[in-house]
C-alpha cells in the first residue's frame, strides 16, 4: 500500500509542478490556495459533468437503488483508504493495499447476497403471478 500512496504523491508532485509551470510561463500568479481553488473546482466540475447524465438516465429509469450503490461504493472506497492511511501515520497496524481489496470484497459480497435474493423474490412472484392469471383463466372460461 505504501508503494501505491508513494505512486500517487509523486503523480501528484509531477501534476502539481505542471500547474505551477503554466502558473509561471503564462504569468498569472495566482497564490497555492487560488490554484487548489481552480484545480479542485474544475476537477469537480469535470466530475459532474460525467457523473450527472449517468446518474440522470439511472434516475429517470427509477434506479435510485443503483445510485445510492455508486455512492456507498465510493464512501467506502474513501473511508478505506483514509483507514489505512491512518494507521500508517498512527502506527496502529500495517498499510496494506489488501486491507482495502478485502473490504470492498465483502461489500461486493454482501451486495450480491442482496442481489440474489431480490432475484429470488422477484422470480417467486413472477410463479405467482402466472399461477393466479392462469386460475383465473380457467375460471372464466368454465362460466
């Protein structure tokens, strides 16, 4: 894990001293907090306009349960992360990038438990469904 954090930071030096690079050759100046604000605020910008039109055809196809995974998937991604990290600075247990591939794993589990039961359920009303329109077609057609 501390591999891939060490990975990260030096993208993320390398993506910082382009950002000042152009800060410097197209003389602007802006301030390190100025730059985060214009960073960060087109990074989210990007990321709406992305996410928006898939949450929105999900929504209109009244998937809301779908959304709300998305989002859960992503809280738990970040709070794993932010776990490990804390216990390396801590030193209360090992970084380990397994850590958060066996976490995640037990929410895809339990989410496919889930699912597979909502199949079930779906499947046995399906059968009940076509016994009770099957009932009653032959109760018409004796009268």
């Amino acid at each position: 894990m501390a591999k891939y954090l060490r990975m990260l930071v030096a993208w993320m030096s390398r993506a910082h001293s382009a950002i000042l690079s152009l800060n410097d050759s197209f003389e602007t100046n802006f301030s390190d907090k100025e730059l985060h604000f214009l960073v960060i605020g087109a990074a989210g910008l990007l990321l709406i306009l992305l996410i928006y039109p898939v949450f929105r055809l999900l929504a209109n196809k009244n998937r809301v349960l779908a959304i709300t995974w998305i989002y859960v998937l992503t809280v738990l991604a970040v709070a794993s992360f932010a776990i490990e990290i804390g216990q390396y600075i801590t030193g209360t247990g090992d970084m380990d990038f397994g850590d958060i591939v066996a976490g995640m794993g037990g929410f895809f589990a339990v989410t496919g438990v889930i699912v597979a039961l909502q199949i079930i359920l779906w499947a046995f009303r399906a059968v009940s469904r076509l016994a009770r329109e099957r009932r009653r077609a032959r109760g018409s057609a004796a009268v």
